[in-house]
C-alpha cells in the first residue's frame, strides 16, 4: 500500500465541517483497535457500545457421516411435519408477494385476544418473540439505566442490553438450574428499568413456580416492567409451573413474551407477539418495524391457532419423549435436569460438554454445547437413539 493524501471531513461543533489532509495510513492505522469481538472501530463512526456485544453463536448444523442421516438438535427447532391445513395457508399467502402484509396484522391480533380473553389493543405481534423482547429493551434501556435476568438464560438478553449501552446484571442460576429470585431482587436498584424471566428457562429447561413469581413480583417496584419469556410453555408439564397469563392479570407490570416458533413449528415463519399492558403495548408498537410480520407468518399463525388444541396435544407428546430421553441419560450416567421444554439439559463440565458435543458430531448429530453443559433438542427416535448410545459409551468413559 502507498501512502497518499487525501481530505478528510472532521466534524466539529461549528455549523460547517473543518477540511483537513492526512496520509490515507500514516496517522490513521495506529488508532484503529479490534475489540475482542472482531469488531474494527475509530475507522469508522460505530458506537464504541459494539466493543462490548456478544456475539449470538447459533446452533450448528449437523456434520456429515458416511451411512448416516444427518440430524440437528441444536436449535430447539419443532421436528413434526406441519399441521393439516398450515402447509396449504402457507402456500395460499406466498402467491402476492409484492404486496405489503398488513401492518397491523388485524386478523392475527383479533384472534390471539379472542384465545387469550384480553383486548386487542394488549397483543403486539412481532417478528418472532426475538423482536418483542428487543422493543422491550427498547422502550425501557439507556446509558445509565440497568437491566436484571437470570443467567445462563437465552443468549439474546445480554445482546439486546448492550445494544441499548444499559448497565447489564446477570443474576447466576441456582445449582439446581432454577432462578436465584433472591439473587433477582438484590440486584435491582434505581437503574433498573427491566427485569427478564425465562420460563421455562433456556437452556437448563426448568419453569417457574406460581409461588416463586408471586413472591417475587411483590419485591419489584410496580413501575419497572418485568418480562416472562415463555417461548416454550407448551412443552411444560410440572404441576407448579406459573400460569403466565393468570400472573398476567394479577401484575398490570408483567408482560409476556410467546412465540409461534416452538409448538406451533413456524420458526422459520418469524412470528411472535407480546401480551402487555395498553400503555406498554402501545409503546411497543411505537419501536417495532412496520411490516415485520410477513404476510405468510399472519395466515400461518392464524391457522395454527385455530388448530391449538392439536398444537397441545403433539406437544405433550414431545414432552413425553423428552421426559423419557431425560430418564434414559440419567440411567447412563449423566446428570439431566428436569426439563420443561423441547429439550434437555446436560449438565457438564465444559471439556467434557466440547467431548460430547464432538461425539454426537462424529455420529452426524448436532447438539449444543453451552457453558456447563449440553442442550439437546428433543428430534426423531433416530436421531435420539444416537444420542443414547454416545451417552452410554461417554459415561462409560469417564468412569473407566
């Protein structure tokens, strides 16, 4: 590279900008950094904020193997074939696709209310529960506010916080897996502006309690919102887990954050919606994208809601596998929490979670290595029945 020069518009507190010449390298280079995140700054006019993102690492894809199918269990994604009726509503609303969807998604926000018994102006839909989780944060974070959730917890929270240059305060989970509301409360000051829930919790799998939200909804401040993600509430089966939308009525701070991509198998759709207060559901509205739920995701989510019961009942029947899989990993010698999703969680060290993870790799398995363990969706008895039997001989293993 030759050095030249070149003007640079430097912008400065006058009206008009100062001109100047640099070298295109000479002065420049040395003040550019790479974050720790890959991120190259003072090149350009990013915020300084983006030096502190995490990266969203997404499942991986399942790696080839000779004679083998390949599966992915990485991404809690819903392994069933469509229901009758979506699959047709798909394919009906992808005939105009140069027309906008419609913005309020009025069809869909009348029957989410009708299903719920709310009013329509307390559902907001989004682009999945994703989008409805960043409008929260960006209708409650700023420098100088701080945002309080349980962690490890779904990997967004802490991204979406940063993205908002809010302080973050990640509360550990008890040893058990479940939420430190304890932990929760203590953590919450004059800063605080939002407080995350997962229930059931991604990744350890475990829900709320009615009693332990109760209890903690009467330590938090009536204006600080508090947000219960339940992007996998179908899947719950314990008897104490909290009814989102009974806690809902009881709390005017509490909103909820549901998605039409677990259960209900439309991930690839992106539709969700959130259940909040007028006032804060209007707010919502203010931030979110228009058109950001397409057309398509309307009338897929539309149809599978008309056909919930059906989405109840396969989900009951994932759960009845995934409490079965937990049972056999148990058996192998593994320490399974009490998953309430569409997955289990294995509780590991972190080498040992790499060595698994590679192990189900080697058998075209792909599963999710996370800190502390492995996150295995809940997919086809094939599929399952692989894991079973890397489980067995990685036990085996470590006890040899």
């Amino acid at each position: 590279m030759r050095a030249t020069s070149q003007p640079v518009i430097v912008r400065s507190h006058t009206h008009f900008p100062t001109i100047r010449t640099f070298s295109a390298w000479t002065p420049c280079v040395a003040r550019h950094r790479m974050c720790k995140y890959g991120h190259m700054s003072n090149r350009f006019l990013l915020r300084d904020a983006l030096a502190e993102f995490p990266p969203y690492v997404p499942g991986k894809p399942p790696a080839s193997a000779p004679g083998l199918k390949p599966y992915k269990l990485s991404s809690n994604e819903n392994h069933l074939a469509p229901l009758p009726g979506v699959a047709d509503a798909i394919a009906d609303a992808g005939r105009v696709p140069a027309n906008y969807p419609d913005p309020k998604s009025t069809k869909l926000v009348a029957d989410i209310a009708a299903h719920l018994d709310v009013d329509e102006a307390e559902i907001v839909p989004g682009a999945g529960a994703s989008e409805i989780l960043s409008a929260l944060t960006n209708i409650t974070l700023e420098a100088g506010t701080s945002v309080v959730y349980p962690w490890p917890s779904f990997e967004m929270y802490p991204i979406l916080a940063s993205a908002r240059g809010a302080e973050k305060r990640p509360v550990p989970l008890l040893e058990d897996g479940r939420h430190d509301f304890p932990g929760l409360v203590a953590a919450i000051d004059d800063t605080t502006r939002l407080i995350l829930l997962c229930s059931p919790n991604n990744p350890t799998g475990l829900s709320i309690s009615t009693a332990e939200l109760d209890g903690f909804m009467a330590e938090v401040p009536a204006e600080v919102i508090v947000v219960l993600d339940e992007a996998y509430f179908e899947f719950a089966t314990d008897a104490e887990v909290v009814d989102g939308m009974a806690a809902y009525r009881k709390f005017p701070n509490l909103v909820l954050a549901r998605t039409f991509s677990k259960a209900h198998g439309l991930a690839g759709l992106r539709v969700g919606f959130g259940v909040a207060d007028p006032t804060i559901a209007t707010a919502l509205r203010q931030v979110i994208a228009p058109f950001s739920v397409t057309s398509t995701a309307q009338v897929a989510a539309v149809e599978s809601l008309s056909r919930n019961d059906e989405v109840l009942v396969r989900a009951k029947d994932v759960a009845a596998t995934r409490d079965q899989f937990a049972q056999d990993l148990r058996n192998a010698g593994l320490t399974v929490t009490d998953s309430q999703g569409n997955y289990v969680w294995v509780s590991l060290p972190d080498d040992d979670a790499q060595d698994f993870e590679a192990a189900c790799a080697a058998q075209a398995v792909a599963v999710r290595k996370l800190s502390g363990g492995v996150r295995i969706s809940i997919g086809p008895d094939e599929a399952l029945d692989r894991v079973r039997e890397v489980a067995t001989k990685f036990a085996a293993s470590r006890t040899a």
